[in-house]
C-alpha cells in the first residue's frame, strides 16, 4: 500500500522565511522514506473552516515546482485543485510546465471548488455549482485534447478555445494521471469513472467502503474497467497512534477498497513528524496488498 502526504499548512517554526526550506526538507525526507506523491492545498487563503484565514497560504503550483526542484522520484499534485482558478487551457500548459521540468512527475488533481470567501476576497467568480461541476468536465476535456494529437478548436458551453496547442508535450505517458477529489456520488464519482485515473475520498472505513461500491456501479453504467482507476482515501491518524495501530487501519482501508493513504503532514516541524510516525512501518505498509 502506497503512503502519499498532503500538507495543508505552512504555519511552521521561524516564519515566512523558514517556509522554503522547511518545505524542501520535508519534499527531501518524503521521498528519502519511500513516499509517492507529495501534495499541497489549491487555496488563497487558508481554510476558516479549520485555521484562520489569514495564516500562511502558499499558491500551489509554485509550491509545487520549487519542491519538484529539490527532489529527484518525488510526484506532485494539488488536492485538489478549484476548477474555477485557472483557465482551462492555462492549467493544461501549468500541469505540462510542470511534468516536463520534473522528468515526469506531474499530476492533475482537480475538484469543483468550494471556497467562496477567497473567491469574493480575490475577485474571482465564483459561479453556482451546478456550472461549477459544467467547468469541471469541459476542463477535463480540454485538458485531454491539449494532451494529445489534435491541436484543433473546442467549442462548449463555458470555453471556447481556437487552438488546443500544447508544446512541448507533457513527459508523462501517455498524459499526466488525473485525479478527481470529491465523494458526491451522483456527480464526482461519475466524473471519475468517465475521465480519471484517481479519485480521492475522505472518511474512515465505512465510508471509503460505500464510494468504492458507488464508483463501481458508475464504473459498469459508463463502461469503465473499475480496476483502472486507483483509490486514495485522506485520513487523520492521532498523534500518538503506534505504528500497529496506523498498520490496522491501513489494512482495513486496503479492505474497504483504498490503494492508497493520504495523511496530513502536521506540527511546526514536519520532517520530523514524517520520520518519527511514518518511518517505523513504512515496509509494513508495502507489504498490504
């Protein structure tokens, strides 16, 4: 079972100016014990519903390529990001600026968005969710044209594009992997059985267990090879959680459906948190599944 770390949070020690390297170290550490992918919020501000807005909220891409700098095997992608953010044929050109520069190693994480306040506060529109899961397809689809052979126009309901020209192409073959977060089953989870490679759910067992029966049937509705597509689940681990008991739950994630666990890089010093928690049982881990 594949270990990824989300890191929700740049309130570290020392401030703003220990953020870089604070990062690097824990990019470095991540992919020292073994940790796939390394992920960061899509947000302005930093989430109200958990912290105050106004702590430290770094963009997400930028953050993404300075870590892709400092490491070697280490995959990036944001968990995930708004559909309202960037363009449509930009985020195309971000996600391949990044793939290509990194050797390969980048991937589309993508959502409908949710966060108005950040919208308003920035000036960005915020439309209503029904368009905003419209944005989320046409994107995805636009995304797919710019990764392949036709450099032709796309004509939808919210974008209109002349050109789908998209040079140099991304590394990643045949495209980078897409990864829809979100576990609204009669939408989210349709979209992932239609388009991604990988879908993100945040719940404990029970939960995970019933998406991944829900993301099935969708699955056999459109046609899609279930086994095609891989399931992360975002969970919180107590802090004093041993590694038999993070071993547990992982067994019991893999049970419900999950390939992978995601968990939240947590305290003012990350890499040492990621080497205390997670270093003892990362082979524990390889060996579920």
């Amino acid at each position: 079972m594949q270990l990824d770390i989300h890191v929700p949070r740049f309130t570290w020690s020392g401030g703003a100016e220990a953020i870089g390297p604070t990062f690097a170290t824990l990019a470095r550490t991540a992919e020292s014990l073994g940790v796939r992918t390394l992920s960061v919020m899509d947000h302005w501000f930093q989430m109200e519903i958990l912290w105050p807005a106004e702590e430290p909220m770094l963009e997400g891409y930028t953050a993404l390529s300075f870590a892709a700098a400092k490491t070697e095997r280490l995959r990036f992608r944001l968990l995930v990001g708004g559909v309202t953010y960037r363009h449509p044929g930009l985020l195309a050109k971000t996600i391949t600026t990044l793939d290509v520069l990194s050797g390969g190693r980048a991937e589309l994480g993508l959502g409908a968005a949710w966060y108005e306040r950040e919208h308003r506060g920035l000036g960005v529109p915020f439309p209503p969710l029904r368009e905003r899961y419209e944005r989320l397809e046409e994107t995805l689809q636009i995304c797919f044209q710019m990764w392949s052979d036709d450099n032709g126009p796309y004509n939808g309901t919210h974008y209109q594009l002349a050109e789908t020209l998209c040079s140099p192409q991304p590394v990643s073959s045949p495209r980078p992997r897409v990864l829809i977060g979100g576990g609204g089953e009669r939408k989210t989870l349709r979209l992932v059985a239609t388009y991604a490679d990988a879908c993100n759910i945040i719940g404990d067992v029970e939960v995970v267990a019933h998406k991944v029966d829900v993301l099935r049937r969708h699955c056999n509705e459109v046609g899609r090879d279930f086994s095609q597509i891989e399931v992360t689940a975002l969970i919180g681990v107590a802090d004093d959680a041993g590694p038999d008991d993070i071993v547990r739950e992982a067994q019991a994630l893999h049970g419900a459906g999950a390939h992978v666990i995601v968990v939240r890089a947590t305290g003012p010093e990350p890499s040492q948190w990621l080497e205390d928690q997670w270093g003892p049982v990362m082979t524990r881990l390889d060996a579920i599944g």
